[in-house]
C-alpha cells in the first residue's frame, strides 16, 4: 500500500491558498454552531485557514449537530459500517458567490476525480488518486443524482462505485461507496467488501461562510493489525486527497 497519514503536510502546504480575508473572525461560539464539541485547539487550526484532520475510533462521535438530519445519516452510515480506520476532515472560509454550484458541478461528474494529487511519502512521490473512471449510469431529478461508475484506484484491481448527491439552497450533501470488493491487484488479496468503503461531505453556507464537513472510512482486512499502519496511512491519504480535491472546488 501507498501513502501515509503524513499527507496531512500536504494539507498545511495549501493552507496558504486559502487564508483569506475574514477567516480569523471564527470564534468558538460559532464553531459550536457547525462543528460541535471541538476543542480551543482545534478551532484555531480552522482560524489559521487550515484543514482539521481528525482521526478517530468513534464514527458516531462526529463533530455535527446531532439533531441534523444529514448528520444522522452521517454518523449511522459509518456506525453501522464500523470502520477501522475513519477520520474527519473540516474546513471553514468566507462565501463566495457561486461557491456551491462550483462545488456541485466538481462532484456531480465523477470523471473530475481522476488525476486527482496523492502524495505517498513512503513512496516520496505524487500518483493519481483515481486514474480511470467510467460512468455506467447516471440518473437524477430535481437536485438530486446517482452516478454508477467502474473506476480504477492503484494498488486496486477495477471496482464498481456508486456517487449520491443532494442540493438545496444553502447546503451540499455527497456520498460514495464501493459496490464491489476491493482486491489488491498484485496479490489476488480482498481487502474490502462491498460497501466498506466510502465517505461523505455535507456542505452548510451560513453567517456569511462556508462550513465544510467530510467524513471518511473504510472496514479492511489488515491481517489483524499486521498491516494497520500501512494500511491507515494509505486508506487516510486517500481519503484527505479527496477532501482536499473538494476544498479547492469551492
């Protein structure tokens, strides 16, 4: 497997691309409004204009309101998974006008994610998250769609993958899953299920800012811990790179 948790270095070094204007009037009252129960030391990672990253062996202990309804979804969707590996990723910036459509225009094509920026720092060297991506089906109506795609991941053999979108006025919900099982290429090895792969952003513009949530996990077969660390940093590389790709949509 490819990758580290130290991609997080890669998030810090686009930090600078988005600290604009206005970021440092985020108090902890209105973090407390969008991304519950953070700590002091978190919310100022958000006021410096950087990405919070956060790993955690609770996927219903989110950082959202838990009388959201999509938060609901959230947290049940990867309760009921119990991944090994999950993490949540959190960003906040002044509004801009626009920014949800271009949001919604990035996610709701998937063949936007190849070429996509994954730094390995095992390997010291940037791959494409997902190389091919082929829509087998899309379907949709009156804000929502449904992308069934076959894609192509390294160090993965192909594997079938379905993309769910939702808009309203000032909000973006966005999930995708594996359909089929993810088999490591170079040693015919399942590492996931169908399903035991996925995340899912919820998009909020409120106050004059966007609030940017995304949650991410997957249930692998690690050889029973064997190969945790391996297998974190690259499942969390992966997953970051796609938040990351999001970020910068809007």
């Amino acid at each position: 497997m490819r990758g580290s948790r130290k991609s997080f270095g890669l998030l810090l070094a686009l930090a600078g691309t988005f600290c604009l204007a206005g970021q440092g009037a985020i108090t902890q009252a209105a973090a407390d409004r969008y991304f519950p129960g953070l700590k002091s030391e978190e919310v100022s990672i958000l006021k410096a204009g950087t990405p919070l990253v956060r790993m955690s062996a609770n996927p219903r202990a989110l950082a959202l309101r838990a009388d959201d309804p999509a938060a609901r979804e959230i947290s049940e969707r990867f309760g009921h998974l119990g991944p090994n590996y999950f993490a949540e990723f959190m960003f906040t910036l002044p509004a801009t006008a626009g920014a949800l459509d271009r949001l919604e225009a990035f996610l709701g094509d998937p063949r936007h994610f190849v070429g996509i920026p994954y730094y390995s720092t095992r390997q010291a060297t940037t791959y494409d998250l997902f190389d091919k991506m082929d829509i087998i089906e899309k379907e949709g109506a009156a804000g929502e769609s449904r992308v069934r795609v076959r894609q192509h991941m390294e160090p993965f053999g192909d594997y079938a993958a379905l993309y769910e979108s939702r808009r309203a006025p000032t909000s973006l919900f966005f999930s995708f899953q594996n359909t089929e099982p993810l088999i490591y290429s170079y040693r015919d090895l399942r590492v996931a299920g169908p399903g035991d792969l996925g995340w899912m952003l919820l998009v909020r513009e409120a106050e004059g800012r966007i609030w940017f949530y995304g949650a991410g996990g997957v249930k692998a077969f690690d050889l029973f811990g064997v190969f945790r660390s391996r297998l974190e940093a690259s499942f969390m590389g992966r997953i970051e790179a796609f938040f990351t790709a999001a970020m910068k949509a809007l």
